[in-house]
C-alpha cells in the first residue's frame, strides 16, 4: 500500500519532520524551508503542513495550489487560513484546518507587553540606553486602567483573567453575550464606539471577516480618549490603517502597538516605523520557542483521523474548498 505523502513548509520544518517520522511511520514526509525548497514534491502532496502567509518562500497562492493536482488536505499552522482559503478557490475537494484554540498563552503574552511597553515609554527608555542619557521619565500603571478587548476566543479569554491580575477593569466585545471568566461586562461590536471614550486600551484580537473589516475605523478612533492606546493582534484588516495613522499623527490617541499590518511586511516607507508613539512587532504574536510542540495537539490527533478514515472528526475545520 503506498504511503500517505506529506508536506511540510515552515521555517521549523526539521523539527516538524523529526516529531512527525516518530508519530507516523507509515507517512511520507517531506519538509523544507519554502515551496521551492520543496518543488520536487509538489506534485504527489496529498497533505500539506504550512502557515501560507505572505512571507519569502512560505506563501501558498492558487499557482502553488494549481502545482498540487492530488492535494486533500491543508492544515493551517496558525488560526487564520485566509491565505489558503483564497489560493483554494474552486477547489472544493481540498479540506482545510486551522490551529485555532492553542494561542493563548503566546498571544496574551505580547498583547501584555505591547501594554507595558506603551504605558512604561519603553520606545524612549531604549533609545535613551542606546545614546547613554540618563532620563526619569514619567511612568503609568496598568492597575485602575481600563481594556476593551474585542474577540472572546480562546486568545480573548485567556488574556482577560490575566488583565484583571494587574488590577484593571476588562470588557469584552464579541458576537455573543456570555459569562465569561475574566470578564466584567460584556458589549456587542455595535456597541464599540459608545464604549470607546471610557478605554485605556482597546485590544484587537477578533478573526478576520467580512463583518470585521475595518471595524475600527475613524469613529471609533476618534470616540478614544487621548490618553487611550491601540493594539492590533487578529489582523491587519480589522483597522483602518491610514484612519489609524491621521490619528496617531493628531493627537487622538496616545499610541499603538502594531503585530499585524494591512500589508505585510510593513512596507518600508509607511509613516508607522518612524512614529514615536508605535511599536511595530513583525507579525510575532503567534510564535514562540515551544509553537511547534503547541501546534502538534492539532495536527496529530487531526492526522490520526485523516489516516483511519475519520475526517468527521477532525477538529478546527474552517472550509471544503
């Protein structure tokens, strides 16, 4: 019986491919660094293991796709597939998963430092370490403050409890009005821009959508308070990015930190880098020195099901083509 031939793309293809050899002898794998790495196995790949977003070497697009005749399956190795979705149009045979539910931790985590590092100025305090200027500078708390953190998933929901560990207020905004731990109160996105004048900081970390797009946008920047902070995580989509910049250059906000952009890379020459009031991540949320390790308690147990003929139960299906 042939073997099941597998594919891997990522920029910790040889970790994946040594665990995945281990779990699934009866697999072919391949693995490499980038699609061009990998051409020669283009062509026999049944599953394919990537992120698919748009960087070097690592981004899936409908020619790539069109290289893959006998493709079944696309497991996502991030939350969003938008990427793959769209490079699969037309393709309604090919099934595609996402590694929704495992980012919690890694995403709380840089939505907290993006928090700190606004509120503490530490773009100004590293600048001044750089050139050796000693300047006391003053300094806000998080405790007393306010968040606004829109999309209660498994990131929302993880970050909220941590938010209220340093003493702040936390309100969620989601689709659905439910008791959720951390919370407390909850609003509906329609309700956003009446709840904006009373946030310190307003956390984006909502899946991407047709209903998302732009959701933040220049009325609800401008409902912000001066002193307020902005902080995108989900995806560049969800903001107006030139509404955000107007802002930002006005004096509406106080600051941004940035993980995600409208396109990314950052282009080099967008007002964002050089703002003093932003901190640009590149897009680093998601991972971390353990992602991998994390990403396989859904592709395993979803591999698993695909092999035995199981693919009901699969989990984290966002789309059949």
């Amino acid at each position: 019986m042939a073997r099941l031939p597998l594919l891997v793309i990522d920029r910790q293809w040889e970790w994946y491919e040594a665990a995945l050899h281990e779990a699934f002898p009866e697999v072919e794998i391949a693995a490499a660094g980038s699609y061009a790495d990998a051409a020669g196995a283009l062509a026999r790949t049944q599953v394919l293991v990537t992120m698919g977003v748009p960087l070097p070497g690592m981004h899936f697009t409908a020619e790539l796709a069109a290289q893959m005749p006998r493709l079944e399956w696309v497991q996502c190795l991030i939350s969003g597939p938008d990427h793959i979705v769209r490079a699969l149009a037309g393709r309604p045979d090919v099934l595609v998963t996402t590694s929704a539910g495992i980012h919690g931790p890694q995403m709380s985590e840089m939505a907290l430092l993006h928090m700190l590092a606004l509120a503490r100025g530490m773009r100004k305090i590293l600048r001044n370490q750089d050139a050796h200027v000693w300047e006391r500078m003053p300094q806000r708390i998080l405790e007393a403050k306010t968040v606004g953190i829109v999309g209660i998933g498994a990131i929302g929901s993880h970050l909220a409890p941590l938010c209220q560990a340093f003493g702040m207020r936390v309100y969620g905004v989601s689709r659905t009005d439910r008791p959720v731990p951390g919370i407390d109160r909850m609003f509906s996105r329609e309700e956003l821009v009446a709840l904006a004048p009373e946030l310190d900081f307003l956390v984006l970390v909502a899946s991407a959508g047709a209903d998302s797009y732009h959701l933040v946008g220049a009325e609800v920047l401008a409902a912000m308070k001066p002193t307020a902070y902005l902080i995108n995580l989900a995806r560049g989509s969800l903001l107006d990015e030139d509404a955000l910049v107007t802002a930002l250059a006005g004096g509406a906000i106080a600051g941004a930190g940035l993980d995600v952009f409208t396109t990314e890379p950052l282009p080099a020459d967008s007002p964002l880098w050089a703002m003093d009031n932003v901190i640009v991540t590149p897009h680093a949320g998601g991972h971390h020195d353990r992602s991998a390790a994390q990403t396989m308690q859904v592709l395993e147990p979803n591999l698993r099901a695909f092999i035995e003929g199981r693919r009901g139960e699969m989990v984290n299906v966002v789309s059949a083509g």
